[in-house]
C-alpha cells in the first residue's frame, strides 16, 4: 500500500497550487496525466472556478479525477458516461455531506460570515475522497478527519 498523500496535497496548496490544482497534481501520476498538464487543465478553477465564488476548486479537481479514473475516455461510446457522471454524484454528495455545501463563498462564510471549511480541509476531504473512492485499497487510510485541516 502507498502512504496516504492527503497532507501532500495541502502542502502543495501552502507551495502556492489553488485547491484544485493541489488535488489533481497530487494524483495525476497514477492515471497517466503529467502533472505540467494536470497543472494547466485546473489554473482556472481558483477561488471557485475562475474566481466567482461557485463550486469548490478542491471539489472541481476530485471530480476531474473521477472521468480521468472512470472515463473510457471514447466520445463515440456512451455507455461509461452514465457511471462517471453517478460516480462523480457519490463524490459530491459525501463532499457536501463533510462540509454543508459545495459552494466556496459559502464555505468560507463570504457572505455569512460563517466559515464552514477553510481550503486547506477542503482540499484534505476532496483527496480522502479520492483515496477512499477513486484509489481504493490503493493507500493506507488517512487520519480521521479534523476541522482545522
């Protein structure tokens, strides 16, 4: 089994990666994505997809993984994208089930006041998800989940 690379993928995000930048770079090796290319694809999902607040970056990058996991990746053969796009689902609702919201000016109580995740757990739920979902027996569990991730 390979360590857990939860703590990995924030450090990436404390190097100056956004959240889904730190999620897919962390994973992009083991489905045959460089990470120069994982880099590029996930610029403009900061700060909740190009800045406007929407869906969380670290979330945006999870589900990435997922069609790159999941996807036959034909255009001609539809009969994969019914399961990606369920997969995809399952990770975004244990996503919104750990946080109250898939929303990144909610999470981070903008117009609340109320944070309700900071990037950093964000980031560290969107790459347990991966692990426990996408890479199953794949690594060794990570520890339990904290609020100040």
């Amino acid at each position: 089994m390979l360590k857990s690379r939860v703590h990995e993928a924030n450090l990436r995000h404390q190097r100056g990666y956004n959240c889904a930048q730190s999620v897919v770079c962390t994973y992009c090796g083991l489905l045959n994505m460089s990470e120069a290319d994982a880099l590029r694809a996930m610029e403009a999902f900061a700060g909740g997809i190009a800045g406007s607040g929407s869906t969380c970056g670290a979330l945006c990058g999870l589900l990435m993984l997922a069609g790159l996991k999941n996807s036959n990746g034909d255009v001609n053969d539809r009969s994969g994208r019914g399961s990606t796009v369920q997969l995809g689902r399952q990770l975004l609702t244990r996503f919104k089930e750990w946080n109250g919201s898939d929303v990144c000016r909610e999470l981070k109580g903008l117009e609340t006041g109320k944070v309700l995740r900071k990037c950093p757990g964000c980031i560290a739920d969107a790459a347990r998800l991966a692990e426990e979902v996408l890479f199953a027996g794949i690594f060794e569990p990570y520890a339990p989940r904290t609020e100040e991730e």
